[in-house]
C-alpha cells in the first residue's frame, strides 16, 4: 500500500513538473548580506529538506514583501547587501532566509561561476501581497515537491530604442536627465568657468584655494548613507532629499547673481584674503549638488524598469555633459567681448552678451520652477522599506568586504594610468605646439554633440552586451586612442595648422570621446544593475567614488 502511495506521488510530480517550477519561481528572496562565499555569482535554488521544521520556518520567517531575481550575463558575483546574513554549506547550493532585527529579509546562496543570477529586491508598496502567502499557497499543492531545481530564468534583455520603451520609461528618463542637467550648471561654473574668470582678480595659488569648492564630489560618500535612511513617507525617500536641495541650491544662485560681481572684486583684495570667503558660498552650493546627486542616483534605480536601467547612465552621461558643456564652453563663449562683438554686434561693447550674474540668476529661478513642478506633478511609490543611518553605513563596510568589490576598486584605481597622460596633457601639447585656442574651441564645440549622441548609443548597446565586455572593448579602444593622441601631437605641421590636420585632431578628439562616454555609460550600467534599490544612493556613490 505504502509503495503503491509512493508510485502515485512520484507519478504525480512527473505530470506537473512545469507547474510546480512555475510556482516555485513566485518565491523569491530578497539578499543584501554579504556572503560566506561572496567571490562566488549567486545561484539561488530550493533542495529537499527530510525535516519538517524547516518549512514550518520557511513559511514562518517569509519576507513581508515580495521580490524578484532575473537573470544577468554580466553578474560581476556582488550581492545586494544587509546588516545579516546566514552562512550556507558552500558545497550542496541552498536557500536560506530569516528576519533581521529591522524586519528585512536575510538570505544568502552559493553556487557555480555558470550560474548569472542575480538578486533583486524592489522596493514593496503599502498593498503588496506577502511572500508568506505565496509560499503557503504553493506547499498547499499535492504536486509540491522540493526535489527538482526551478529552471533557470530567462535572461531579459532589451534592445529597444528610447522610442520603443514604455510611456513611463521615457517620462521617467527625461525627468532624470533633467535633475542630472540642473546638477551640471553649477558645476561647470566651479570647476571652469569661475576659476577662469577669477584670473584677472586672484593668483594662481588663489585660485588653487577655490578649487576646494569642488571637494564635496570627491567627500560625497561620507554622508550618503544619511541621504539613504533619512526621509519622510510623506514626501517620498528620493524628493525628500531632491525638493529641499534643488530649493536652497535655486534661492542660492539667485543671491550670488545679485552680489557675485563685488564678491569677485572682494576675493582679490587684501592679498587674496577675501577668496576664502567666495569659496566657502561656492562650497556649499556644490555640496548641495553633490547631496542631490546622491538622491538622484539611488532615485533612478527605482524609477526605470530593471531591463532598461542602463539608460540611467545615459541620462547622467546625457544630463551632466550638457549641463557643464553649457555652464563652461558656452558660458565663457557668450561672455566673452571678443565673440560677442564678433558675432552679435556691429558696434563693440566691453561686456559679453552673457553675464555670470544674469547667468546665476536665470538658473537659480529655473531651479526653483523645475522644483515645483517636481512636487506638483511627479508622485514618488511609497515604500515601509526602511535602514536606520547606522545600519546603512555598516552595509557601507559589509559592501567594501567583499572580495569581488575589493577587485573592481582595484580595477578602477589603476584603469586610468594608460590614458591619464592623453586626457590632461594632449590639449597642452597642441597649444605649445602652436594649435590655436580658436581651433581648439571649434574642436570641444564639435565634439560635444558627438558626446551626447554616443552617450545615447552607449546606453542602448549595454542593454544589448553585458555591461562589462563593453566597458572592456571601450578601455583597449581608449587606449589606442591615446597611441593616436601621441601621433597627432608628433605630426604636427612645421608650416602650421591646416585643414587637414584640424581635421585629423578633430577626429583623434571625437574618437576619444567615444571610447571614454562608452566606458563611462556601461560602468555606470554595471553598478545600477548589481545596486540595491533601498540603499542605492550609498551604493551607487562608493562604486562611482
């Protein structure tokens, strides 16, 4: 009678195989601690389990929301980190979850170096059903069975144009590049065209001092995890942060418009000593960026669907070159006499078209609408998905623990030394050479819709190609790229600049542009996809960091 009983049930699990597995790929786990084994890709799979306590726990300790994984070519073995997490017998791949003291879910897997799954947990809404009734609901099948692994999850790939996404999508990467646009303004004026115009005020020494106004770029990692665990549920997690800096940064720039021409003049005077002054406002105005940028990057992995989350990196690429292309070349351009009397006047004047103070002013009002219309019209999710400022900065720690972290911060610290002397040294060269500063405008000038439309591309082609076989092809192109800068500068005409060899510097320009917008997009690809939405604001700024 026994074996007669067995013989039906193992009948039973052969009929209904591909619904059980289809069942059991509802359950998911949501993981953000490091691992036993944090070197290994995760492979996430339920084995049978002879004692009954373990489904008992299993349905007791299921998450209170749901998650999803997916599969990912391009896994770089990082996973989602949490202040808990179990170890697990390294050699029989298992699942195991629990409840951490905050009510998240801990679970950890190993698994092959063939595996390319990967871990997602998405931020849960008030009226999500639970996992625990999933589980529940799927051991209460006679088919149930704990014996065969799920199949493996079909990778979701997206080769779409920015016509081809969903309405949302598109909606949701203009509004990203938008904030990253707003986020570029003032730093193109900090980081170029201020310490240019502070020259006929400051000495060069002076104006070393006021590139200290830049520092919170660098810094900003100290206090992303505040960004990560403060916010109010009123507002949202992400416009808790964006909606008052955007409105301090906007009321900022208007009061530097109405004072910025005595501000300069007072920088110079007595030695210099004023300029401490100037880059303490400048300081905190790129601070407040900074914070944003902080906001906005964990707000975009939330914000565009997972399949086309590379297109966040192109909204930063796209966003933050056009913000800073406007605030340095075209600022200086337009406020330069020369070129305005040039072109826009038939009877000179000493002022350029463009002020920095009418400048300052402008954006400082368009800060302040875009920020209202943020408020008005665009509603964040809400989420009961909480860390405290504490725990985000031991996930902070726990992230720099893992092995394969350590790896790609190694990688980023020596990936430049190849090309470093190309990017800072090449347009000095030219200018000893002889190479005007007229030509080398036109240069940056036709370069940079090159820039913008390969940011575009690089975006499309990462949801194509794993992120970091792209960002590999891109490093050996940047890299004769520079072999091609060094020609360039060694063949330069003794009789002085022509067509040609404009042209050739044109082209040696732009095709080191593409290769490094390609590397640029594709690793900033790679961190939204192996980042975790509830702490994306920190995790995404100690990779970029």
């Amino acid at each position: 009678m026994t074996m007669t009983h067995h013989h039906k049930k193992q009948q039973q699990k052969q009929e209904e195989p591909a619904q059980a597995k289809s069942d059991l790929e509802t359950i998911s786990f949501g993981d953000r601690g490091p691992e036993k084994d944090a070197g290994q890709p995760q492979r996430h799979s339920l084995r049978e389990n002879t004692e009954s306590t373990t489904i008992n726990t299993a349905i007791k300790n299921a998450p209170s929301y749901p998650a999803t994984y997916y599969a990912d070519p391009d896994t770089f073995s990082t996973p989602q980190m949490g202040r808990k997490s179990r170890s697990s017998d390294s050699r029989e791949p298992t699942l195991a979850s629990g409840r951490g003291q905050n009510g998240h879910v801990n679970g950890q897997a190993n698994g092959n170096m063939n595996s390319h799954i990967e871990m997602r947990r998405k931020n849960p809404s008030f009226d999500s059903p639970t996992a625990a009734s999933q589980t529940a609901h799927l051991m209460s099948r006679e088919s149930f069975t704990l014996d065969d692994e799920p199949p493996s999850t079909p990778h979701t790939q997206s080769n779409h144009s920015f016509f081809d996404l969903p309405i949302q999508d598109r909606r949701n990467f203009l509004l990203l590049v938008l904030l990253y646009f707003l986020q570029g303004i003032p730093m193109g004026l900090a980081s170029g065209s201020v310490p240019f115009l502070l020259k006929s005020h400051l000495s060069y020494g002076q104006i070393g001092i006021f590139s200290l106004a830049s520092y919170p770029y660098s810094l900003k990692l100290f206090w992303s995890p505040i960004v990560d665990a403060v916010w109010s549920p009123r507002f949202g997690r992400r416009k808790s942060w964006i909606m008052p800096i955007q409105m301090l940064s906007g009321i900022g720039m208007i009061w530097l418009g109405g004072h910025i021409k005595n501000m300069m003049v007072a920088a110079g005077e007595n030695s210099g000593a004023g300029v401490w002054n100037f880059t303490r406002l400048w300081f905190f105005l790129v601070f407040m960026c900074a914070t944003q940028d902080i906001a906005v990057d964990g707000w975009a992995l939330t914000l565009l669907s997972p399949q086309n989350l590379s297109y966040a990196s192109t909204a930063q690429t796209v966003g933050l070159t056009a913000g800073q292309f406007l605030s340095n070349t075209v600022f200086l351009a337009f406020n330069s006499p020369d070129f305005a009397n040039r072109w826009f006047r038939a009877i000179p004047k000493p002022d350029g078209v463009m002020t920095l103070a009418g400048y300052l002013t402008f954006w400082g009002w368009a800060y302040l609408v875009v920020t209202l219309g943020l408020a008005v019209l665009k509603r964040e999710e809400k989420t009961k998905d909480r860390d405290g400022i504490i725990d985000v900065y031991k996930s902070m720690l726990g992230i720099l623990k893992l092995r394969n972290i350590q790896t790609i911060i190694i990688v980023h610290l020596i990936a430049k030394i190849g090309f470093q002397a190309n990017d800072a040294v090449t347009n000095l060269k030219l200018l000893d050479k002889g190479f005007s500063q007229e030509d080398l405008a036109l240069t940056v000038l036709i370069d940079f819709p090159f820039e913008i439309g390969l940011g575009y591309y690089a975006g499309k082609w990462s949801t194509t190609y794993p992120p970091m076989h792209l960002w590999c092809w891109a490093f050996v192109g940047r890299l004769a790229a520079a072999v091609i800068a060094q020609f360039t500068v060694m063949i330069f005409p003794a009789s002085g600049v022509q067509t040609w060899y404009l042209l050739v510097v044109i082209a040696e320009h732009i095709f080191s542009t593409f290769t490094n917008t390609v590397m640029f997009v594709a690793i900033s690809a790679f961190h939204a996809r192996i980042a975790d939405p509830v702490i994306g604001g920190t995790y995404m700024t100690l990779l970029a960091t």
